[in-house]
C-alpha cells in the first residue's frame, strides 16, 4: 500500500514552476560602500575583496521616494480644481485617477494648452465664479445654522447676527452677501424655538446658496436656560413661515 501510495504522489509538487507569477518591478537602490577597496596601480593586479567590502550603506529607495507632481491641462470646469483651459499641478494619482482616467484633462503639452485655452468669451458664459464656489455652496446648503437669540430682551433678527453665527460655525461672510427673509423675524418668542427659515448667501456677485436657519433662544441667567438639546441638527423642526420654501429675499 506504500508504494502505491508513493507511486501516486511522486507526480504532484508543491509549487510548480508554471504557476509562478513572474512580473517586472521598476526598482532602483542607490548604494554605497561602507569601506570601500583601495586603489591600485596601472597595470597591477586588484587586491581581492574581503567581506568588509561587501557592506554597503542605503543613499536613497526611489520606491518611497515622493514622486514629482504632475502637470495637466483641464478640458473642463472641476469643482474644486480649475475650469477649462487652467494648467494644474496635482499629486500622481490624483492626477491620474481623478482628470486623466474620465477625460476631464490631458497631459500638458503646448498643443494642449493652446487647444483647451478659454477665451475670454468663453470665461464670461461660465456659470461658475471660482473653482472652489461651488463647494461652498455645497458646504453652506449641509448645514444647520444655530442662530442664538437672547431670551430675556427684545430683538429682530438682522444680518449681521447671521454673520456672527456663521463666524461661530467657522464661515466667513460679508453682511452685504446674506439676504434676510422678507417677514421680519422678531422675538423673544418661545414659540418660534428650534423653527426654521432660510437666509441666502451670494458668493461672488454669482452662485447663491440657501442657508437653513434654526432659531434658539438663550438666557445669561442659568435657572432660565432652555434644556440643551444634543445634536439638535439631526432632529426635524417646522418651518417658521409654514412651509419649507425659502420666503422671498428682504430689500434692504
């Protein structure tokens, strides 16, 4: 039964030859000498190498080495890097896998340039200001803007409270860029608490993003505080003016 046994398995191996996977690699090692072998004369027979010759030092790996960015030219607007024509330097394979792989841009060559370069025209007919308006525009339409109000004193919602709860939620906006809407909003009013109401933000004289507002009042004394409410962003709320349009702009 053995040399059955072995007559059966002396045909299979454990790792064939066919099924190894053979592929070029593009390595480089730059090395160097840490005792390097002495010179000799013309003429005359090298010493030979001893083993303290055969150590070497790593100078440099070129597979972690950073590789250079890439020059591309866009052949459209992308939101957040450039619109058509603009020349772009981007990481390897941002630049590959992002413009080059959907055709949103080709290699840089003067042919290029010249073949996607915008006219002046052609800049005045985009819809977009900068490449990065639109993603704010995006940015600003996610969130929910806690406007805080005092609710002890009277007070009518003005521009520049929005300024100051967009500068407490890290944004940056000019007075004359938001749009109230055109019902004041007056208060303290307990019923208006955690209602809703959209403002409009203008990003450079052109895109425009609806903002939503939600309304909380708050006391400087602790015993007239309103329970906190955890991530009250998450939670539904009515609108204030009864419906969930945006009311027309306030003319100021």
């Amino acid at each position: 039964m053995l040399s059955s046994l072995s007559k059966a398995f002396s045909g299979v191996t454990l790792c064939s030859a066919a099924n190894v996977l053979s592929q070029q690699t593009r390595n480089t090692f730059i090395l160097k000498r840490r005792n390097p072998p002495k010179l000799y004369k013309k003429n005359q027979k090298p010493d030979k190498l001893r083993g303290r010759h055969f150590v070497y030092d790593l100078v440099e790996d070129t597979t972690v080495k950073k590789k250079p960015n890439l020059e591309v030219v866009l052949t459209s607007f992308v939101e957040g890097i450039g619109s058509k024509g603009d020349v772009v330097s981007l990481k390897p394979h941002v630049a590959y896998n992002k413009l080059l792989l959907p055709g949103l841009a080709v290699y840089k060559t003067p042919e290029a340039v010249a073949k996607y370069a915008s006219s002046q025209d052609e800049k005045e007919k985009e819809l977009h200001s900068s490449a990065y308006a639109q993603r704010t525009v995006n940015k600003l339409q996610e969130i929910v803007l806690a406007v805080v109000m005092n609710k002890d004193q009277p007070w009518v919602i003005e521009r520049w409270h929005i300024k100051a709860s967009l500068r407490k939620a890290g944004f940056y906006v000019p007075e004359d860029a938001i749009t109230l809407p055109e019902t004041p909003i007056a208060g303290p009013d307990l019923m208006k608490q955690g209602k809703e109401f959209y403002c409009t933000i203008t990003i450079n004289n052109l895109e425009k993003a609806r903002l939503r507002c939600r309304i909380h009042h708050w006391s400087t004394e602790p015993s007239e505080r309103l329970p906190y409410v955890f991530e009250h962003w998450k939670m539904e709320a009515e609108p204030l003016f009864g419906d969930t349009t945006a009311p027309e702009p306030r003319k100021e």
